[in-house]
C-alpha cells in the first residue's frame, strides 16, 4: 500500500516496521530487507523530501549496521549523518539513542569495551531521566553484555543494577520487549556469575518465549546460548 503512495508514506512505514523491529530482534534483516530499505532510500531522495530522506536512511542504517563488512561501515556512516542533522535541530532528537545504541554496540564488538560501557551507561541514563522510552531496553542490552564481557566484579553487580533499573520500568501489559529483553539479560548475568541453575532457567524460559512470540532475531540469539 506504501508503494502506491508518496515517498514519505513509504519511508514512514519502513522507519515503523524495521527501526523497532531489527534491533530488538523481531526481525531479521534479510534480502528482503536490504531491497525495501534501498528503495526507500532511492524514492525519498528523488522526492527532494528532506523528512522522507532521513527517516528512510535511518532504516537504511539500522538495517546495514547488521551486515558484515562494508556494509556495516555504511550503516554507521548513515547513522552518524541523521544523529549529527539531529543534534543540529535538522531532524528529531529521538534519532540520537538510536545511534549512540549501536555506535555503542559497535565499540563492543571492536573490543572497545570501556567506550561501549560509558556510550551505553550515558544512553540508559539519559533515557531513564527522560521517563519511559520504548529505546530503554536496547540500551540496558548494550550496556550489560558489555559488562558481562569485561566480566569484572564491579561490572558484574553494575550489570545486575541495570538489569533491576529496567524491570521497574513501568509498562503497559502485554509489552513483551522488556520482559523477553529481561530474560535474556538475566540469562547471561547468571552465566557470568556461574550459576549453572539460574543460567539454565533463564535460557529456558528465554527460548520458549521467543519461539511462542515467533521474534527471530531473539530466536536465533536463544538457540546460540549454551
């Protein structure tokens, strides 16, 4: 139906179905994916639509940054452009968790653990300030499989203070993203701290919700814990 309509119809639906989506692992980006967000891209910029633009280059980032390679570089390219038009009043303030979560995550995988630790702390903190956000959970994710590589004594019992931080997050019911987001979590701070029985209890519990929600970025994260 998006198709059908203007450009930035169609980038709307594309930030809705896949800047939420991919991160929190209800999708996984795929073939699929790469086309429609390319094409979003490509419509938005012939509009001259500087609105549409962004938010379809934001998808596009959002869904390279989950490649390999090259195309993760340019993601994070996309992604720093929108945060900088962002911090510039250009486009919307929301856009700057988004990609200080995933720079974040990126330092991790880079092995820069303490730059991770501090991006990701600094984004849970500002979002905690700011009174709910759908946004919290991903930070906290971040932030606590970071400590949970680094692995120090401190690290760990910070972890475990995050973790409690989001689950008091007030949510309405049925918002399954921080509970699944909390088993997992859990899950791997009791594998941390070598508790076999927890970590086992947690994993199990983890998996059989993401299989029931049918999420299968949370799937594949489930069937990869030992």
């Amino acid at each position: 139906m998006a198709r059908a309509s203007d450009s930035i119809t169609l980038a709307g639906v594309i930030w809705f179905t896949h800047v939420t989506a991919i991160p929190y692992g209800v999708l996984l980006p795929d073939a699929a994916t790469l086309r429609d967000t390319a094409e979003a891209v490509a419509l938005a910029e012939q509009s001259g639509d500087d609105f549409a633009v962004d938010i379809a280059r934001t998808a596009r980032g959002v869904t390279l940054v989950r490649q390999h390679g090259p195309q993760r570089e340019a993601g994070l390219d996309f992604l720093e452009k929108i945060r900088e038009k962002a911090l510039n009043q250009r486009f919307a303030l929301i856009a700057v968790p988004i990609v200080d979560i995933h720079t974040s995550s990126e330092k991790a995988r880079l092995g820069d653990l303490g730059g991770a630790i501090e991006l990701a702390g600094a984004v849970v903190d500002d979002l905690s300030a700011s009174g709910r956000c759908i946004w919290s959970a991903l930070a906290t994710s971040v932030l606590v499989e970071a400590l949970v590589q680094r692995r120090g004594d401190a690290d760990l019992q910070e972890a475990q203070a995050a973790i409690e931080r989001l689950a008091a997050v007030p949510t309405d019911p049925g918002f399954v993203l921080h509970e699944i987001t909390l088993l997992r979590l859990r899950a791997l701070l009791a594998g941390a701290l070598g508790d076999e029985e927890g970590h086992r209890d947690y994993r199990d519990r983890y998996r059989d919700m993401a299989k029931t929600l049918g999420f299968e970025g949370h799937m594949a994260m489930a069937e990869a814990m030992t």
